[in-house]
C-alpha cells in the first residue's frame, strides 16, 4: 500500500464504531494501520467482538445524545490519547417511535430526533475540529446520505412495512451542509472536514423491497459495508489531502439518474 493511503500512527475516532456500517469502517482503519478508538454505547457489542477486532481498538463508553456532556467528553479523549488526528460521526441514535408515519410524527418526537442526531454531529464536529485547529490540523468525516441530495422515493417501500422516517432527510443534509460550512471556517487551519454520503446498505432486507431497491441503482444492488468504509478511510488519507467541503456520494449510482 502506498503510504498516502496509510493511517499509521494516526490516532482516529468513530462514533457508533460496532454497527453495520461503523463495524466495517473500524475493520478498514485497523487493516490502515490506525490507532482506533471506538466511542459507543453498547459495551455488551464491544465484549462480544472477535479477537482479531477486540485486540486491536480502544473502546470508550459514551452516550453522545447528551448535548452538554459533548465539549468535556471531546477534550478528555483528547488529552487522554494526547491529540487526535481523525474523528468520523458515524452514530445513529433515534427515538423509540422514529419510524413512524409522518401522520403520526409529533413535535415532541421530531425535536429530540433533531437534538441527538444532527445537533450532536454539529457539535461534536465543533469542539474536535477547535482542538485540531490548535493543534495543526486533522480530519472530520460526516456519515451523510443521499437523502441529504435527492428525496426518499416512496414506490420501493410498497407492500412491506419501510419506510424513510420523515426527519431523516432534514437531518442528514444538515449534517452534509454543515460538513461545508465547518470545512470553510476552517480551512486555513489545515482541518479538512467531508461528509459522506452513502445510499442503502444490504442486511437482508425484505425481497420486494431488494427488488425494487436494486432496479434503481446502475449497478443493480445496495452496497456492502466495506464498500462504504473504504471511502471513509481515503478521505481521512493523504491521498485525499485536497479534499475538503465535499459530500462524496457511494449509492451504486442512485443519485445518478
């Protein structure tokens, strides 16, 4: 591997590092020679990884939902790993009634889906990238989605009980946005931030579902979840190093037509 796609003695964050997505960008950053530090809530998840994984991370417990909790917890993983190179938000926290119709979405349910998921990327994003800048620079990435470029099409989820919460589209092109507006505050003090945008990720959902999913996407399926977490990895690379304030799509050609 050519060194500019390395991340040796790069110290990196992931939030919601054990998921479906997160698991296969923690793989990506251990196969990249990173120093990785998981920061989830499921210490049950972290217990019962295989060794070739357990061995090679360091797990922080964190609830990030915790607004005002954010800007000390940052700055103690700062100290404690004495810097920080990359930070990727990847979590997705949401509300017990997340899913529902957006006939039954209340006030109550929409604001604090809002809180724990967008507001906590923005402030996060924040309070690393200040530490970065202080420090000589560093990577934020973004897990966005296409959602955040082109509205949910509703005929896929026919006949099975899917569908695109109604938050979700705000929410996550705010993320992508925002990913912009921090790139830009920042970019004289060498901190790149980038967002991601990935389209829907295979985990044996419903067959007509699959159907209709994959007739829409130029490769004809949704995607694996090393093939959202390479994209990941290079735009935390030097071989990304003029990247900044972009929102890189990975959706199979979703978006393209």
């Amino acid at each position: 591997m050519p060194d500019y796609f390395s991340l040796k003695n790069k110290t990196t964050v992931i939030t919601g590092g054990l998921g479906l997505i997160g698991g296969a960008i923690t793989q990506s950053l251990i196969e990249c020679e990173s120093r990785v530090i998981v920061v989830d809530i499921d210490e049950d998840r972290y217990k019962s990884l295989p060794e070739s994984i357990h061995s090679n991370i360091h797990f922080e417990k964190a609830d990030l939902t915790r607004l005002e909790e954010i800007e000390p917890f940052v700055k103690e993983l700062w100290d404690r790993y004495e810097g920080i190179d990359n930070w990727i938000n990847n979590a997705y926290p949401r509300t017990a009634d997340w899913a529902n119709k957006l006939e039954d979405v209340t006030v109550e349910s929409w604001r604090k889906n809002v809180d724990i998921q967008m507001n906590s990327y923005c402030i996060i994003s924040n309070e690393i990238a200040k530490l970065m800048a202080n420090n000589g620079g560093g990577n934020i990435v973004n897990v966005s989605s296409i959602q955040a470029l082109k509205a949910p099409d509703f005929t896929i989820y026919e006949g099975t009980d899917m569908t695109t919460p109604a938050a979700y589209t705000p929410i996550k092109a705010g993320i992508m946005m925002y990913s912009k507006y921090l790139a830009s505050y920042f970019g004289g003090r060498n901190v790149r931030v980038n967002a991601i945008c990935p389209g829907g990720v295979f985990n044996n959902q419903n067959e007509s579902f699959l159907k209709r999913y994959n007739k829409k996407t130029l490769l004809g399926r949704m995607a694996k979840p090393e093939e959202v977490a390479r994209p990941v990895v290079f735009l935390l690379s030097d071989a990304a190093s003029y990247i900044t304030g972009t929102a890189l799509t990975v959706d199979g050609g979703w978006t393209a037509i």
